[in-house]
C-alpha cells in the first residue's frame, strides 16, 4: 500500500519527520519498505499484512499513528446536502448471508470529464492511472477509506432496479451463465458466485469487477454509487476462481468495514457532486444483517505470562487506549474488549495480548533464555539417527573426493526415460505437480539417478573431464490406497572420467573406486554382512553392476552406466567413464552396527600364506573368498586377494586369482608344519569347489 | 714395530673409499693370516718377561685398529648413504597427486551450522514429509481454505488435499500430535513454493523451530533467537524484532539484523535500511496447540522459522539464489 505524506497528514498531525514515521510504524508492525520522494511530498511503501485490511488505506494507517503519537484521527468534512427529491429506485438483498449490508447513492446530471489535478497527482503517487472525474473519486475514497465502491451509469439500470444474489438464487440457475466484465472478457459465471442484478440482468460480479454494459461512459448523466459489506470467503472463493484479482476483491476478501462504508459512500458522493457538478439524491441503505462486536475477556495475569513482563492493570489498558477498541467490565483481574467493526481480526484473549505487545513495543520486552525440563525421552529421535548417519556418509564422500550437490526434488518425465525404466516400472508412477512451473519440474523424483545425469550434463559442456558428485535427498514412491507418497532417504553418487593424460598414472576400474568408497562407509557405519549380486537394472552395463545386497534386501545398486544411456546424452567425449551408485538409507539405517566390543589383540606372531589358483574366468572371485572365511578353522585370521591375471600363460578363458591367507593361534606359536598342513587343506577344498588348479 | 704397524694402518686406512676396501684392509692387518695375527703367532717364541708386555702392546694395536675400523664403516655407511639419497632425488616442485577432496553443497554446510546452535541450546531434531496433507500444511496451521493468508505462500498441488509443504511448520503440528511438553525441537527441511526468479527457487531450505511448556514467553522467544543470532552472525550483530503476522502464531514477529554487509549503514542488499529479515516467529497461536492435542490454558510456547538459503547468501555474498541450485562445479568448487 503506497501512502503519500501529505495525504497522511490531513488526518492526523504528525510532528516527525517521514522517517522518523517510517521507524515507528516499521516497529509497530507496518513494515515501510521504501520511501519514495515524489516533489516536496514523500511516499511510504507499507507493507500491510493479511490480517489488518483496515490499513489498505490512508485513514487506517492515520488510525495507527494516531495511536502511536497518543492524538486523534481528524476525519474529512462531510457536509451532505440531498436533494429532498422523493427516490425511484429499490434495492433488494437476496442473499444476505454473502451480502450483509447494501447502500447506495444517486447523483443526477453530472458531466462527465477529467478529474482536477491534485486528484490526479494523489492517484498517480499511489500507482492509479486517472480515467475521468466519476471513476477517479471512486477509486480516490478506496484509498482514503479502504472501502471499495462501484459507480453505475444509472440509466444503463433497468427498472433502477439493484438485486444482490447468485445465479442460484435470482434464475435457479443450475449451470454457470455468461457475463461480460468491464475488461472486455466474457465469464462464465457459476450458479453460487454472487452478483449484482438490476431490475432484469446481472450488471456486476459482486466485490470484484463490473459490468461493461452499466459502466460510466463519456455520455454518462447520472449514475448510481454502490458501496456494500461482501462476505470475504465469497468473495475470494469468486475471485480465485474467475483468477480475477482487484483493488476491491483484494480487500473485500480480507474483511471490510461494514460501518465506514456509509461515511465513504457519502464522501464520494459528495466529491462527485463537486467535481462532476451533479445534484445528489437521498440515500438508499438495506442492512439486513446488523453486526456487533464480539467481546473478548482478557486476564492480566495471561497477558503478563504470555509476554515475559510484569506490567501494572493500568500500564495494560493504558497500551490499548488510542485503538478505538470498547472496553467494558473492567475488574481487579481483567476486563473485556469489544473490537470495533474494522478490527475482524481481534477474536481471542491472544489478539488483545498481541496489540498490547505491539504498543508496549517489542523492543520493551528483554530477552530470557527460558528455564525447562530436559526432554521426556532421552533416546534419539528417528530424525536424529538419519541425520547423523547423512553426516557420516557426508564426510567419507567428501573426503573420498565427492561434490556435494543439490538439486530439486522435482524431474521431468524425460529425467524418468533416460533410465530405460520398464513401462511397469513403480519409479516411472511418481508424485505429479497438479501446476508444475516447467516441464523439467513435472513429478518428484522416485530416483535420484535422473538429477546427477542432469548434473553431468551441465558440468560435461563446461568442459569438465574429470568429476565426482554426490547427493543426499528423499525420493517419493507413491503407496496404493495412501494420499502421501512413500519418503526414503538416499544418497546417490557419480563418477565421471575421460581418458586424459595425466602426470600420475592409476587405471583403477572407477567401479572399484565407487565401490571402495562404499566399503569404507559401511566400515565406518560397522555395517555388515552386506554382499553383491548382479543388477538387472536397465541403465546399467549388465557386466559391471551390481545389486547391493542386506540381509536378503536390495538397499541399492552400483555400476557403470549403460552405454544405451551414456549414447543418448549426448556428450561430445569419447567413451568417458561413467559410475553410478544409489543406496536407501532408509533401508541401511537399521543395519548400523551399533557399539563396539573389544576384543583381545592375539599375542602371538601369524604365519602368511599365499597361493594362486587358476579358475574358470567367469569365477566370481569373491566365492574363493567366502570358501576360506567359511573354512572350519579358529587359525584364519585375514584373507585378500592381491591379484587377479589373465593371458595366454594360464590357458584361454581361464584367470589366475592370487590369494593370501594369514594364520595365527591365540594361545601358541604356530609351527611351519601345522601351518603347510593346514593351508593344503584349505587350498584343496578351495580348489575342489572352484574347479580350480594351482598355479605352479 | 707395533707403532710402524699403526702408522702403515692409517696410511693405509686413508686410501680406503668403500666398505669393501675397508674389509680387506681390516683383513690384511686382523685376518687369520693379518700381520697382527701373524704377531701374536710369535709371542709364545718371547721369554717369559717380555711376553706379558709384548702381548700388551699387540692387543692395545689390535684394539686401536678395530676402533679405527669401525670409525670408518659408520664414515663410510655414511657417504655411501648421502651418494645413494642424492641420486634418489626427485622434482619436489612438481604438484601431488591428490585425491581431489570434495567440496561440500553451501547450504548444508550452512545447515549443519545451524542445526549445531540449536543441538547446543538443547533441541532434538524432527522430521516430517514433504509431500504433506493439506491440513498439516494449512488447516491445522489456522489458515482455513478462503483464506487470504494463503496468498503469502504459492502452492504446488498434488491434488485438492496434497500439496508440496510450503514451509516447516507442519511438522509443528505432526510431532504435537504424538508427543507430550515439554517440546523443544528444529525441524530442518525442504519446502517448496510455485516461485522463481533471482531471489526465489522453486525449492528451498527451512529450519524450524518449536518450543513448549507451562511458562515459556515471549521474552523467551525473543532470549533464543537472540542467543542464535550472536552465535550464527557474531555477539556484535544487532537484532530487532519488530511485529508481523502470522497465522500460526499470535503475537507474531519478524526478526531483523543489523546488515553483515554494510555494518548496517545501508546498502543493496539492505535497501538501505541497514537492516536485513532473516526470520519469522511467535508465539503458538492457542488454536494451533489445540489442533496439537495441548491445552493452551495450561502450555504456552513459540515458534520460529529461518530460509537456509538466505542465510547461505549472506555468509557468502552469493547475489542469485538460483546458482545454489545449478550444481555447477565452477561454483560448487568454490566452497
Ligand atoms: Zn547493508
């Protein structure tokens, strides 16, 4: 809401500086964004919140500094003088459960023309174009009143005639009708929305825009000046729905003044008959349904309890005094408040506290740590579990050279086809935004893949060659028969690498590296008994991939993009190396092993083994792992594998996997012979399972 | 003789230049056949007067040599160690080979900053969805449908009842319902408005906060907040609170600080003011506990709300909110 100065200061008298001004309201909940200097006048741009629509205007905030400097609120002369003219002309309310109160004024043989300057400058300050003398006074006492009214060429009325209802109501119309609004647009009008009818059409969408039929027009004479109380929820309900958004629909859903409206209608009639040289006519004013205030009980000691402070009854009401409110049955413990018919939004104890707080100023009210009980429940929240597990995961990715990025948790469908993804496929059922702002931001991610493609993308035509990237978010899995979506925690991670040259040669598999950043976080978590089985995911190479494997769950999968993938990305690199890996924390966090024990550390000194078995090549090596830890002895302390190598030496399509293997007793020494002894057995069980030989 | 034969020794001794040289001379005096060796060979043809001496001094050579000797190998060990050090040399210049540590995403570096102060004041932490019923998100949050509050959030709908949560305060609501005060908790998430442009992202981060009991007040809202603030922005950064509205919360404020940027003495990013909004709070509206299953006769307490983002901005003078979201390493590698 623009306010300029001068306007301001018809109203009330004000002794400070504009920003001066600007301060005390700023702290007194009317945040002024800006001061605009406009000739020798200043313009405050206040910030009015939802709650106080009695401030969309100058009065209201003249009300407010009225109450701050402790003066009064001077309001404009009104000096009506009707023409004692017997009316020709009803009003009928219909509905007035959606129109509470209807008046109107007629003002005869105006001449429509430009409205004088200083109207049309304080219009202008105000961010209002100047349309002629009628329509300009209108808009004038919106400002200057908050009340929105409407101006009618009143020979364009049939019957002189006003009818306040919904299609519903005055046709039993069950289907909407069309009605054409001042803006040209023809609407279409639902049988509940309320409108404003003359004696036979509608001429008005009630509250919030006009009729291009009754508009007052250059060849305008005389005209009807409607102002009326609009229920807010109707009104919103109407304008949200015609996506139609005016200065008096914008007020009229937050709440007008069903008491001022009488005193801006005279105000306005009275500048028209100035300016526009009519003669004005007796006043018409249907009030059907008569408001009263509400009135709210206030304690003192709740209000010294909400708000930290001590303050004497008399320093309470003495906070309350310049806001107009009625204050009744004052006792030794409280008193009640009647809220004046601007003030809708005081209902409860808690607003007459509010206002308090706001006089008494904020800034009044010292700080204090407050004194509690610890918490009823000492144990981690499950929120708490989650986040320390993502900070760990955090830290090793970063530290195993991992950029963290964010992205919105919303892809578009093209995001979901990239992954090749089955049309049954649960991940292509997402979550869909009803008014999405673009087609890359249609549906929430059900994987976090999509978003690091995106990321590389980017990053890949920024001429990088070499990166790795890492994410931790939530993906929405929709539920049958649930309203909301399944969250999960996940992390999801990349590595992209062309062949470059570079000073320090290491031609480790990326999927290795993935993976041993992935074996260090389990290790770090204590995670265990986690194993690897090949993935059947579409998007990954079917001969680099694996499922990750708990306790007969999947918790997620690592692998090297399918080159079907990698092709339709696009990128100008030669076959770039690209790993991908999505693990459900979700799913891992109740696997995290959770304290430690100590166990002895062996006295003894270990004996070391090592053996090479040629095996088929197709042999996963990790089952000549599992044989060993499985062997049936105490002594096998460590096992590895330290190489794996074919060629022509070990025979075509066979491998020779390398292995060592460390012995140790907890209660000897171990002799030469017990260890050669033991180790050829487990080298022939080894071989038996494997179909292996030893390499000689 | 003896004598003649140490000298011979140190002559010889300083013609040696390797260990193997130095053995072959400690074998011509000390070997089975050393001259030495050879010497004590011929004591027994001595009387027995001059045996006792003449063993004396063949011993005291014998001992003179071996320390000799051994002066020279660790010489020798050392020289030979320097010659193959200085031939190990390598290009100290050339750069390491790193593993290229990762750099962390600002705004959960910015976060965790946060969600540390409050884990230190003594809050727990909670957590709610996303994709949230329209109740959490509004009713239960006394912003009724036909409500113009809703204007201050635009919303991305699921359906009439599902919405992307526009703010955290539905967790507010959700951890009321199944706990009982006292309650003092941050809920950290991500929240969503229909929105962008260079200060607005379609996602952002909140940072929530709720504290209830039988006495808390608004002068211990404004204690926490203040506490946070010195320990986010520093003990010199003023704060002022100044009223607001918020439908979840009555008396409601908006929370200022005097700009980092400018040391509060005006600048863009200010708008001159000298003073930036960095978060939302109040007390618990009455309506809200009720919805939460809590008494408000017998509890009171206070909300608060932070964006992550604008926080990040100002800790790192970032003038486009959108970048946060671009995942551009030219940025990313930059933090
Ligand atoms: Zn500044």
């Amino acid at each position: 809401m623009r306010i300029p100065y001068l306007w301001l200061k018809e109203f009330v008298t004000i002794t400070e500086t504009p920003e001066q001004l600007a301060h005390r309201l700023t702290m007194a909940g009317f945040e002024v964004e800006a001061l605009e200097r406009i000739g020798d006048d200043t313009v405050f741009e206040v910030n009015v919140t939802p709650n106080r629509p009695d401030c969309l205007s100058i009065i209201g905030i003249a009300r407010e500094v009225a109450a701050l400097y402790g003066t009064k609120v001077t309001f404009p002369d009104l000096n009506i003088v009707s023409e004692p003219k017997e009316l020709d002309f009803n009003i009928d309310i219909l509905d007035s459960d959606l129109c509470n109160r209807y008046a109107g004024r007629i003002v005869h043989a105006v001449t429509i023309g430009p409205s004088p300057d200083w109207m049309q400058e304080r219009l202008e300050k105000c961010g209002i174009r100047s349309i002629n003398n009628v329509v300009d006074v209108t808009n004038y006492v919106l400002l200057e009143f908050g009340h929105p009214l409407h101006a009618f060429d009143l020979n364009k009325l049939h019957d002189h005639r006003i009818r306040v209802g919904t299609p519903a109501t005055v046709l039993g119309a069950k289907e909407p009708i069309a009605f054409t609004t001042l803006d040209g647009v023809e609407r279409r009008i639902a049988p509940d929305m309320l409108l404003i009818w003359d004696g036979k059409v509608p001429v008005a969408v009630a509250g919030v825009m006009g009729g291009s039929d009754s508009e007052v027009s250059d060849a305008t004479t005389d005209v009807f000046i409607e102002s009326a109380y609009f229920d807010p929820g109707s009104i919103r309900r109407t304008s949200k729905r015609l996506g139609l958004k005016t200065e008096a629909s914008y007020r009229f859903e937050r709440g007008t003044d069903i008491k001022i409206m009488k005193k801006a209608l005279d105000r306005a009639a009275q500048l028209i008959k100035e300016l526009a040289h009519g003669s004005m006519y007796g006043k018409l004013d249907i009030y059907p349904k008569r408001w009263c205030s509400t009135p709210i009980p206030v304690r003192y000691a709740r209000v010294n309890q909400v708000l930290g402070l001590s303050l004497a009854n008399a320093q309470i009401l003495d906070c309350l005094k310049g806001l107009e409110l009625e204050i009744t049955e004052v006792t030794d413990t409280g008193f009640v408040v009647k809220p004046p018919p601007f003030r809708r939004d005081m209902t409860m104890e808690v607003d007459v506290i509010e206002e308090i707080a706001r006089l008494f100023g904020f800034d009044n009210i010292a700080p204090e740590l407050p004194r509690m009980r610890l918490g009823n429940d000492d144990a981690l929240t499950d929120a708490q579990r989650m986040m320390r597990l993502k900070q760990k995961l955090r830290s090793a990715f970063l530290a195993a050279g991992y950029t963290e990025t964010i992205n919105y948790s919303f892809i578009g469908e093209a995001d979901i086809d990239r992954l090749r993804l089955a049309a049954s496929d649960i991940r292509r059922a997402g979550v869909r935004i009803q008014n999405p702002l673009s087609e890359d931001g249609t549906v929430m991610r059900t994987c976090m893949l999509p978003s690091l493609i995106r990321n590389l993308i980017t990053n890949v035509a920024q001429g990088n060659r070499e990166f790795q990237l890492f994410e931790q978010a939530r993906i929405f899995l929709p539920r049958e028969g649930e309203q909301l979506p399944e969250e999960r925690e996940c992390l999801a991670a990349l590595i992209y690498r062309e062949k470059v040259k570079s000073l320090y040669r290491d031609d480790t598999h990326d999927f290795y590296r993935m993976k041993g950043a992935l074996e260090d976080c389990f290790a770090d978590t204590r995670v265990a008994g986690v194993t690897y089985r090949r993935s059947a995911e579409p998007y990954l190479h079917p001969g680099q991939s694996a499922d990750i494997m708990i306790a007969g769950t999947r918790i997620g999968t690592i692998g090297v993009l399918s080159p079907l993938v990698v092709n339709a990305l696009e990128i100008k690199a030669q076959r770039p190396s690209i790993v991908v890996l999505e693990l459900d924390l979700s799913a891992l966090l109740p696997h995290i092993g959770a304290s430690v024990h100590y166990r002895s550390i062996a006295r003894f000194p270990f004996v070391e083994r090592d053996t090479a078995l040629v095996v088929d090549a197709a042999l996963e090596s990790s089952m000549i792992l599992d044989l060993v830890r499985s062997f049936p002895s105490d002594m096998i302390e460590e096992t590895a594998i330290f190489d794996v190598y074919q060629g022509a030496s070990v025979g075509n399509g066979k491998k020779s996997v390398a292995f060592n293997v460390r012995y140790r007793a907890s209660d000897r020494t171990l002799t030469d012979d017990e260890v050669d002894t033991l180790h050829a057995a487990l080298v022939s069980h080894v071989s038996e399972k494997t179909g292996g030989q030893i390499r000689q | 003789m003896s004598e003649d034969l140490k000298a011979s020794y140190l002559a010889d001794l300083q013609t040696v230049t390797t260990l193997q040289e130095l053995a072959q001379l400690k074998a011509k005096y000390l070997g089975k056949k050393g001259v030495v060796t050879l010497q004590l060979k011929t004591l027994g043809a001595l009387s027995a007067e001059e045996r006792p001496h003449a063993g004396k001094r063949i011993n005291e050579l014998k001992e003179a040599i071996e320390s000799l000797s051994e002066a020279k190998e660790v010489e020798l060990t050392h020289q030979e160690l320097a010659k193959r050090l200085a031939s190990e040399s390598i290009d100290i210049t050339l750069p390491g080979k790193t593993t290229g540590i990762g750099r962390a995403h600002p705004i959960s570096t910015v976060l965790n900053e946060i969600i540390d102060i409050f884990v230190r004041l003594g809050f727990s932490v909670e957590e709610g969805p996303e994709v949230e019923l329209d109740h959490y998100n509004f009713e239960a949050l006394n912003i009724p449908k036909d409500h113009p509050a809703r204007d201050m959030q635009d919303t991305f709908y699921v359906s009439d009842d599902v919405v992307l949560r526009t703010h955290t305060s539905p967790v507010q609501v959700r951890v009321m319902e199944r706990q009982k005060p006292p309650l003092r908790f941050i809920a950290p998430g991500k929240v969503y408005r229909c929105d962008a442009d260079v200060s607005h992202t379609p996602m952002f981060h909140q940072v929530e906060g709720l504290v209830v009991d039988t006495h808390i007040t608004f002068s211990n809202l404004k204690g926490v907040l203040v506490s946070f603030v010195h320990q986010m922005f520093g003990p010199q950064v003023p704060v002022r609170f100044r009223p607001s509205f918020f439908p979840f919360t009555e008396p409601s404020a908006e929370i200022d600080i005097g700009c980092i940027l400018c040391d509060a003495k005006g600048c863009r990013v200010c708008k001159g003011s000298g003073w930036l909004e960095v978060m939302g709070a109040g007390m618990v509206n009455p309506k809200v506990l009720e919805f939460g299953g809590i008494d408000p006769e017998l509890y009171t307490g206070f909300a608060f709300g932070m964006g992550v983002e604008r926080i990040t901005m100002l800790k790192y003078r970032i003038d486009d909110i959108r970048l946060l979201f671009e995942n551009d390493l030219r940025f990313l590698r930059q933090f």
